[in-house]
C-alpha cells in the first residue's frame, strides 16, 4: 500500500481567515466548514483543515508546484502588500525569488504567521 497524507489540521487563530488566506494564495476552493474545521482541498488527495479552537502553534508548509502555478502566485505577491521573500535577504523579506536546484522557490507567511513555502524544483 502506498502511504499518501489525506488531511492535516492547520492550528491558526482565525480559520476562516487562514483558510481564504491560503485557498486564495493558491485559487483553490475553500469549502464548506465540517464540524470544528474550514477544509480546503489541496489536490486529489489532501485537505488542509483550519482550526481555531486550541492554541495557536505556527507550522511551515512546503509545496512542490508547476511553473504555471508559480507564476499565479509570484503575480499575486508582488501585487499585494503581502511579505515574501527568497529567504535569502534580511528575514525572508526581500520581494525576490530564490534559485535552488534550478528551480525558482518563495517563501511567505500567513496573517498568522504560518510560514509557505513554494518551489518549482525539489531543493
């Protein structure tokens, strides 16, 4: 059998809020809430659930994504207000794009503070 993550709750202050956050990042639905949690489906096979009932505990989030992706959400960071950065620069901020592995790579928080990660090639 092959091991594959369905779901993880995402401990957040606002659930609905970190929910938009994060669907809208990635122009995914955000569905409708189940019992304590706001589910967004990340692919086929994995639902992020949002909570909001325990403390708050700021987690790091990784993503391999296609380039079609990437360029969505590089386009919407830089024209937002949100802080991203290569995680190079002074603390992550410097509005640029990292290199690794041949790829292109991003990282960014949430309002907060969960910490994304984005990359076209496995660093």
């Amino acid at each position: 059998m092959t091991i594959v993550l369905n779901h993880t709750i995402i401990r957040s202050r606002d659930k609905r809020r970190s929910a938009r956050f994060f669907a809208d990042l990635l122009g995914l639905p955000v569905g409708a809430p189940t019992g304590p949690f706001v589910p967004v489906q990340v692919n086929e096979d994995l639902t992020f659930d949002f909570d909001d009932r325990f403390e708050f505990l700021f987690g790091h989030y990784a993503f391999l994504v296609d380039d079609q992706t990437f360029d969505a959400v590089l386009a919407k960071l830089e024209g937002s207000d949100i802080e991203f950065g290569s995680g190079i620069g002074p603390a992550g901020k410097d509005r640029t794009i990292n290199h690794r592995s041949g790829g292109r790579g991003v990282y960014l928080r949430d309002p907060d503070g969960h910490s994304y990660e984005l990359f076209t090639a496995v660093p």
